[in-house]
C-alpha cells in the first residue's frame, strides 16, 4: 500500500498541472490542448523544463524565467492540493471504479472552484464534462445505485433552485446563481440522494463560518460578492472522503 500513497500523490500532482491549464483557460477561451504552456505575462512558450509540476516551481523560485515576473502560487498550490486528494482518494477508495469515478468529480470541482474565485463563474462546459462523465463511468463501475443518483441529482438541483427564488423574493436580488444550482444537480448524481443532502448543507455552514471570520477581520466589504462555488467544492471534496464518518459523528451529536 505505502508505495502506493506516494505513487498516487505523484500522478495527481501531475494531473494538477493539467487542472492549472483548464482554470487558467477555460474561462478565457483558449485550448486546454492544442497550444504550448507560455507565461501570461510575457507570453513566452515554456520549454519542458519549466513546466514540470511543482520542481521547475522551487527550481525558478516562482519567477518566469525569461521575464521574471512572479509566478502565482495557486500553480504549486493546485498541484499539492490534487496531489493530497489522490493519494487520498486512493486510501479511502482503493484502486478502482470509485477511485476513478470520484476523481472525474474532484478533480473538476478543484477547476471549478478556483475559476469561481477568479471569475465568479461555474462553466457550463465543465458542468456538462461533469455530468456525462458521471453517467458514462457510473454505467461502467456501478458506484451509485441508480435510484440515489436520480433523486441525488432532481433533489438537489430542485432544492437549490427552490432555495435561489426565494433569495430572489426575499433580497429582491441573485443571491444564489444558477451555476449553483446546476452544480448542485450534479453533485447529487455523484453523491447519491441521502449524502448529497448533508453536503450542501455542511457547504452553507463552513461558508457561513467564512464570512462570519472575513466580518470579524473586517476583510469584508458589504458590496462584496462571495461566491459559494468554492465552499460548495471544498464541502463536496470533504464528503468523498469522510461523508459516512461524518454523518456519523453529526447523528451521535443531535442524538
Ligand atoms: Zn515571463
């Protein structure tokens, strides 16, 4: 098994230079394949050795080599984060069709969560990746019962639609985006009906727990737009690997 944790934690920080790619493009139209790694500051193409995940990072120490502007951290970052995630993914799940089936998923929510920071949007065209995948890799490994990713997804998605008109009603304006609800939607279909439930919850929670902490430093101002894509992400992540462990611990505290 150890070598293994170490191996998986390798192959997705390399699958994370390639979430680095998408957040980076997608929202700015440009092909996540057909064209060379550059520097978005002086648009010079990368030859190899400045683009191997976290290494060239360190080696640079985070400037473009060429025009020496600094590198953003949310590149090392990115490549960590998914580096943890899968190896451990492959602790909880174990090499197979639940292995693969919830990586597709995590590995878009990371995508989708830091466009939403940037940007403020969720992209239909990784909703709609999302999707698909999930009913094409769920028809092949069977991870979700068909009944719970149904109602995960039409429970989901009509409880968060529900909740976005009346936050329409009742601050008179978009307190919740579509693209929330959407992602909702599909998250329900990778989670199932009973555990999709618990995880929007517990998304509300730690992003009410987020602007009570920006209140309390003062980090917030009142025209500020506070997307909840990334909380809805990090929440989702959470509940792949520790939902049993945590619905359990939530019942033996109410009970
Ligand atoms: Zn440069």
């Amino acid at each position: 098994m150890e070598p293994f944790v170490a191996l998986t934690f390798i192959y997705g920080v390399i699958v994370g230079s390639f979430l680095n790619v998408c957040v980076y493009r997608i929202p700015r139209k440009i092909s996540i394949v057909k064209i060379h790694s550059f520097c978005p500051a002086c648009r010079t193409p990368l030859p190899w050795k400045f683009k191997i995940p976290l290494l060239s990072f360190l080696w640079l120490k985070g400037r473009c080599h060429f025009c020496g502007a600094a590198i953003s951290l949310r590149y090392p970052l990115i490549e960590t984060l998914t580096g943890v995630i899968t190896a451990l993914a492959y602790v909880k799940l174990g090499l197979g069709g639940a292995f693969v089936f919830y990586l597709t998923f995590a590995y878009s929510l990371i995508v989708l969560a830091f466009i939403d920071l940037e940007h403020q949007i969720l992209p239909n065209r990784i909703l709609g990746f999302l999707m698909i995948a999930g009913i094409v890799e769920n028809a092949f490994f069977r991870v979700v019962p068909f009944g719970e990713a149904f109602w995960g997804t039409l429970g989901a998605g009509g409880g968060m639609l529900l909740v976005a008109l009346l936050g329409r009603v009742v601050f008179g304006k978009e307190a919740l985006g579509m693209g929330d609800v959407k992602l909702a939607a599909v998250a329900g279909f990778y989670l199932g009906g009973h555990m999709i439930i618990y995880a929007l919850f517990f998304s509300f929670f730690i992003a009410f727990l987020a602007l009570m902490l920006m209140q309390l430093l003062g980090r917030r101002q009142r025209k500020d737009y506070i997307p909840l894509g990334p909380f809805m992400s990090i929440a989702l992540i959470v509940f792949v690997l520790w939902g049993t462990v945590i619905v359990q611990w939530y019942w033996r505290i109410v009970l």
